[in-house]
C-alpha cells in the first residue's frame, strides 16, 4: 500500500492502486492537506471504513460539507471489525458461462420452467376474455388492435424490462423488491432498520471504477440519499407498499386460476397442504408438465393460424394499437387492465430467480416461453376474426374438439403450478422482509438439503388458503377477479421501476439518457395501465386494496416499533467509563464459564448487563455480548459468522461478538453448534491479535526514536500491512501469573513477557470456561408509549406492536437452547 497515487486526466482525481479504496466527494480547499496527510491517515476510522470506533460512530453523520466539492481518494480505514468483515465473501453464484453439460441444463431448464415461468404461463387462459368484456368487438380492426396491444406488452413488460434489464439488478442471484432494496442499502446508507453495522457493506464485491462523469453522479445520488432523511423513509414505505402488493398478487393468482379452469376449492386445498413438499424433485417433476403446456399453447396456436389463416401477423403493426384507440378511447383505456393479464407473472420471474444463473431464465424466456405466448395469442386473434361472437372463454373454445379433454387437464395442472409458484415466491419475499427486520419472525421450513431457496412458512401458507378461499367467494365472475389481479400486478411493477432506476444511477453509474429513457417509458406505461385498473376498483380491487393496506399497517407497525425499542436500547446502554470504574472484577465476584449476553444493540454495553450485575451474585469469567444480525446478503459462510472486539482491556475479559445471517442462511442451529462456532471464532480472534502486538513490538524495537502516539501494524486477509494509529489494546499488559480457574481478574500493569506465552494463558483460560458451560442471558425489553404520547401511537405501541412481538419467534430463541441454560429478563422502557 506504499505506491504513490497517480493523477488521473480528470483533474484532482487519483487511481486508486487497491481494491480498498474508495472515491469519495471532498472539499477542493482541503486537497493539499489531505494528500500530504494521506500516509498517516492509513489506519484511521473514517469515511473509508466499514466498522467505526465507538466513540465516533456518530461523526460522519454529524459533519457539515463546506465549500466546494470535488473527487478524491480515501485510504482504507482499518480496525478488528473491519479487518474481519473483509473476509466475508458473497454467496456463491452459479456460473453463466461455466462448461457445457446437457444433464444439468436439461436439469436446469425444467426447473426453471417449474419455478419462474408457471405465472406468466396461464396468462392466454383469461386475457382476451377481460380485455373484450371492456371493449366489445365490432370488427376485424378491434381483434387487431388488441392483439398489436397485447403483443407489445408482451415484449416491453415481460421481455425488455425485466429478463433483460430487472434480472441483472439481482442481490447476488436472490431477486425480489426486497433483494432491489438490501442492494441499495449495501451501498448506500438509507436503511432506516435498526442496528445497522458499517462492515457490511464489505459481503458484498466491489469493483475499482476509474473517475467519470457517471461516477460523480452516483457519488451525488449516494449522499443525497444518505443525508435526506424523507428520502429514506420514502424508499422504506416503497417496499413495504411493493410488498403488500405482491403478497396480494399471490392471493390472487389461485382464485384466478380457479376461476378460469373452474379448479374445485378441494385441489386448491390440497395444492397448500401439500405446499411444504415442494422440493427440487417436485420441482423437477413439475418441469416436464409446463414444457407440456407451453407446446400445448405453441401447438393450438399454429393450429389455428393454419386454419383461420394468417391474418392475425398483421398486428404486428403498431399503427393498429392507434386505431383500436381511435374508434373508441375510452373503452380501450379501459380494456388496458386486461390487456396487462399478459404479463402477469413478470415480477414472479424475478422473484423467484433463486439459484438460477441469469442466462438460463433469460435464455429459456426467449427460446421457448415468449414464442409460445405469441403464437397462442396470434391462434387465438386468428379464431376470433373467423368467430367474433366467441368473446367468452376464447382459449378453450379454440382448442381443437379432439384433443379438448387433454389440454383442459393440462390447463388445469399448469393453473395449479402458476399458484405454487406465486406462493413460493411470497415464501421468499416474507424471508427476506424478515431477515431485513420489516415483517414479524415466523417459523420458517427449509424443504430441501440441497437448495437454501426451498422454503416453507407453515403460518403463511395457511394464510394464504384463507385468504385464496375468500377471495373465491367474493368474486364471482373472472372479470372482478382480472380487474384485481391487474391491480396487484402494476402496484409491484412501478415500485420495481423506481428501485432499478436508483440502482442504475447509484450501482451501474449508466449515462444519464439510459437511465431517463428506462425510467420515463416503463413509469409512463405502468401509470397509464395502473389508471386503467383502478377505474374498476369497485369492481372487485376494493378488497385487493383492503388486503394489501392490512399487509401494509402490519409491515409499518412492526418496523416502527422495532426502530423505537432499538433506539431506546442504545440511550440506555451502559457507558465504557462504567466499567473502567468497576474494575475487572466487575464489582462482584467472577465465577467459572461463558457467559453470553444476547441483546439486540451492535455497539457499547447494553443496560441489561447492569440489571444481572446488581441481581446476580456472581458474574462469568468471559462476558460476550452477543448480537444476531440479518445482514442484507443471501448467505454467510460458517467460517465468516462471527465478529468480535475486546470491550476495555484484556483483564476484564469481555468482548463483543456479532453473529451474522444471510436472508438464506438456517438459523435453526443447535445451542452447541453455535457455541462451538462462536469460541473458534473467539480463539482465532485473540490469536490474529498476538500476532497484531507482536509485530507492533518488533516495531518499536527497530525504532531509533519513539513516536509520538502508539502505532501498530495488523495483517489484512489480503497479505498486507497496515499501521493503527489508534491502539486496539492501549490497556493491554501481558500477564505471568496463571488465571485461577474461579476469577479471571489480573493485575492492571504486568511486566511485559513473550507474547506466545501470554496467548497460551488466554487460550487456556477458554478452554476452562468452556469446559464449566455457557449461559445464554437474554435481553427481552418491552417498550410502551409515555403517557403524554399521542393516541395513534400509544395504540400502536401498546397493543399491536405489543400482540406482533408476543406472538412472533426472537432470533436467539430459534436454538434449541435448555432452560437450565437460560435467564431471560424483561425491562420495561417508555419511548
């Protein structure tokens, strides 16, 4: 890290010689100091790190820009928690250009049919019939026009926005509206989840980018969104409201589906108790079954072109679209909402991109999928240009009279196929928005060994059986149904579009004319659809709105009481002076064993700790705080959990650990497995730190004059050295005396002996407290509303936050912890 930057063309701007730099925006005025500062700096917490010190973690948040910005280069910024963090790699993605092997495309292929494409699938079953329901057929003219509609919805929706475009904005092959939002917040900080840690942003790969116009504007975009605090929460409320609107959508799809193909509510049943064995060898079973549908579509569709003639080709002009405006504006406006049935199932084919390489789903899209959609839809315009009185029921009344009965069963399989897929696709949906601390914790099954993606949430599923019989019920006829579906379908649509368009400007950093053209064209379309569905609100998408608005207050109460009692936590924690007062014994005696001190609060000691120091008559000889934390990436490695910080000096005995989660990741570990875990991670942390006070030893010794601060030098993963301007360990003094086994305090200053030595007793020190046992002590705050609150929020504090969080499962809790080994206790705190 010694060569010197080199300027760029774009004045003022440097090539950063490693990945762990960064660009940041600065003040012009400033570059000469910060340039001739620049090797000193190197070490420092700043905006170059990822994990900041305690003390100044509020800093960045608190600086006022002056006077002119421009671009520079920041030194990587360095400390225990950012030296681990660089470890963590992203979930492994599969290959889109890996050797050619026809068993696992093959393999592949199907499953894809079976997951992503089931929804977009069933679309020929019911579009023309609402579309015509709205704009009656008077001519050969209106078939076409509909169909040039259709045609090009087909490709715009489906095909150009999101198999090109959407499907690359993947969180590390996860996709969804909630994957678009933990992709932004790990690479700007707008998150308004609590309990947010800086070296997270290190999961995920970052490319080194030379300076462009490009990247200014996302250095721009990044801290308007990090300093506007309305634009966060804009972005919070944005994918909560996508969210609701896609769990509608799958409530809906099955009543669709049992509308059209007239499926009993027994199938449908029976389609959710059987939901937890969707395995990847169901999955594959149902494979063979789409192919089948989708030459079926292929099939009749040519069958009728060669019978009706090809005029339908002709809708392929878009001119037809003006006239089929023209001759009636209003009730083709109208029709726009089941013309928008075509493409429904788009954003489930994101959604449930899972493990799928992206060039599988686009490939499959475009060689099979989109070809059999056109042709259905050209076989069934061709049908009703020779039949214009068949407007009801227009896909089965095309069928061919011989082969009817097959491909009405057929039909009725992949209806049932396109609901599993929309309940999956919630399953994941619900998994994330859990994970990112915006929907209530619930059970969650994981169905298969081999693939992380196949889930089951038992509350959810039967959920969505109530809500799928409901909505049965309530619509009688399909064109309610149609009108709702459209609803749902556009609601998730144009939060996709927003959320792209920031990562374009932010992420991809693409011209200025992409991402406007993108933006403008896709929003216009959607608003002009999603005007069009609305005017059938009280048609039957009233309910789809009471639905989603209940999702929606359930989303909002959860993360803002959470937001609250985290933020009480942090005032309430206990300060580092505390302790120091106390002295290593803590103020009471230190028995033999661990004890892990779970609480939800990243950073400090938590208030609780002071509550078991006061009640308890004895404390543990090694304290670790632990936090469980989601973080916004799909898996973590068992290797790559934990984080951990000494808190005070090494004769207290007490550090912190941060246990990392991916939204994909099983939580439902054994308590044993994760105390395993957690004390190598511990061990191989105090041994990173031996070899960090070695070399800062050698050091000193090679020095002919002594600094005028304490410097040290640490190993990053990636072999190089940095120095630490800030002591890790400025109370460390190694000790000669053995740890009794019934109290771990030490004397303050020992003689300064052989590091090795000292790192034996410590380890050896562990070893013990793990052989007398680990005690799991529990932080279970409860917050209520102060008096003087206002009404709205004493109601949704005191009792629905309060019903959620009784009712929902802790992130520690999901070990199979025994009660012997476990306190938990409860502090009221008025917010």
């Amino acid at each position: 890290m010694t060569s010197p930057a080199e300027p760029s063309a774009a004045g003022g701007m440097r090539k950063a010689p490693s990945l762990e730099w960064r660009w940041v925006s600065t003040e012009e005025d400033d570059e000469e100091d910060r340039t001739g500062a620049a090797a000193a700096a190197v070490g420092t917490v700043g905006r170059g790190g990822s994990f900041e010190s305690e003390d100044d973690e509020d800093d960045d948040e608190e600086e006022e820009v002056k006077g002119k910005k421009r671009l520079i280069r920041t030194v990587p910024s360095v400390d225990w928690f950012d030296v681990e963090g660089n470890e963590v790699s992203a979930a492994p993605q599969l290959d889109d250009y890996e050797e050619f092997d026809f068993g696992r495309t093959m393999f592949l292929a199907l499953q894809t049919l079976a997951v992503v494409f089931g929804d977009i699938g069933i679309g020929p079953l019911y579009t023309f019939d609402v579309m015509f329901n709205k704009y009656p057929i008077h001519g050969e003219e209106d078939i076409l026009g509909a169909l040039s509609l259709v045609l090009y919805t087909l490709i715009l929706m489906p095909l150009v926005k999101y198999v090109l475009v959407v499907l690359w904005a993947n969180d590390d092959g996860e996709g969804g509206i909630f994957a678009l939002y933990s992709l932004i917040c790990r690479n700007a900080k707008v998150s308004l989840i609590p309990n947010q840690v800086h070296s997270e942003k290190r999961m995920s790969s970052f490319r080194l980018k030379l300076p462009t116009p490009e990247l200014e504007r996302s250095i721009k975009v990044k801290e308007r969104l990090e300093s506007s605090l309305l634009l966060k929460k804009l972005l919070l409320g944005l994918v909560l409201y996508g969210t609701s609107m896609f769990i509608s959508n799958g409530v809906i799809t099955p009543a669709m589906s049992d509308v059209v193909v007239m499926i009993s509510v027994a199938l449908l049943v029976i389609l959710f108790s059987l939901q937890r064995y969707a395995t990847s060898k169901v999955g594959f079973a149902l494979g063979p079954s789409l192919l089948v549908w989708f030459c079926c579509l292929g099939g009749i569709g040519l069958y009728n072109l060669s019978l009706y003639g090809p005029t339908a080709f002709k809708a392929f002009n878009p001119l037809y679209i003006i006239y089929y405006f023209g001759r009636n504006p209003f009730q083709a406006w109208l029709s726009l909402g089941g013309c928008l049935l075509c493409a429904t199932g788009s954003e489930a084919i994101f959604s449930n991109l899972c493990y799928f390489p992206v060039r599988y789903v686009q490939y499959m899209f475009v060689l099979l999928v989109l070809p059999c959609l056109v042709l259905a839809y050209l076989g069934q315009a061709a049908f009703l240009i020779a039949n214009p009185k068949s407007s009801e029921q227009v896909f089965f009344s095309s069928i061919p009279s011989g082969v009817f009965w097959p491909v009405f069963l057929v039909a009725n399989l992949a209806a049932l196929i396109a609901s599993r897929t929309m309940t999956v696709a919630i399953f994941q949906c619900l998994k994330q928005s859990i994970a990112l601390g915006c929907f209530p914790r619930l059970k969650i099954v994981h169905t298969s060994r081999k693939f992380m993606a196949k889930i089951y949430i038992p509350v959810v599923n039967w959920f969505l059986l109530a809500s799928c019989l409901g909505f049965i019920v309530l619509f009688r006829n399909i064109h309610d149904v149609g009108n709702a579906y459209a609803i749902a379908e556009l609601g998730v649509m144009i939060m996709a579009t927003v959320y792209v368009t920031i990562i374009m400007l932010l992420i991809w950093e693409f011209n200025i004319v992409k991402v406007l053209s993108f933006f403008i064209t896709f929003l216009f379309l959607e608003l002009i659809f999603f005007s069009s569905a609305l005017s059938s609100v009280g048609d039957g998408g009233w309910a789809l709105l009471i639905f989603a608005s209940v999702l929606l207050m359930i989303m909002f109460i959860w993360n803002y009481g959470s937001k609250l009692k985290y933020d009480s936590e942090v005032k309430q924690k206990l300060s580092k002076d505390l302790m120091r007062k106390l002295g290593p014994n803590l103020g009471t005696i230190r028995a033999p064993g661990l004890g892990l001190v779970c609480s939800d609060i990243v950073k400090g000691v938590p208030a609780i700790f002071g509550h078991f120091l006061t009640s308890l008559p004895a404390i543990h000889s090694i304290i670790v705080f632990v936090c469980i934390r989601n973080v916004p990436v799909p898996v973590v490695h068992q290797s790559e959990r934990f984080l951990f910080q000494r808190v005070c000096s090494r004769s207290y005995h007490m550090f912190r650990c941060i246990a990392r989660y991916g939204y994909k990741d099983k939580k439902q570990e054994h308590h044993s497995v994760f105390e395993r875990l957690l004390i190598e991670g511990l061990e191989k942390y105090i041994q990173r730190e031996a070899v960090e006070l070695s070399l800062q030893s050698e050091d000193d010794v090679d020095s002919d004059e002594e600094p005028p601060t304490p410097m040290k030098i640490i190993t990053a993963p990636n072999g190089s050295l940095y120095s630490l301007d800030v002591p890790l360990l400025a109370d460390y003094a190694p000790s000669t005396q053995v740890i009794p086994e019934a109290s771990c305090s030490t004397p303050l200053h020992d003689p300064v002996l052989d590091y090795a030595q000292n790192l034996e007793l410590e380890l050896a020190f562990i070893k013990q407290s793990k052989q007398s046992g680990a005690v799991y002590l529990i932080d279970n705050p409860i917050i209520k509303a102060r008096k003087d609150s206002w009404f709205f929020k004493k109601l949704m504090i005191n009792y629905f936050f309060a019903f959620l969080r009784n009712n929902c499962r802790r992130a520690i809790m999901l070990m199979s912890i025994p009660h012997s080994n476990m306190m938990q206790v409860r502090m009221t705190s008025y917010v």
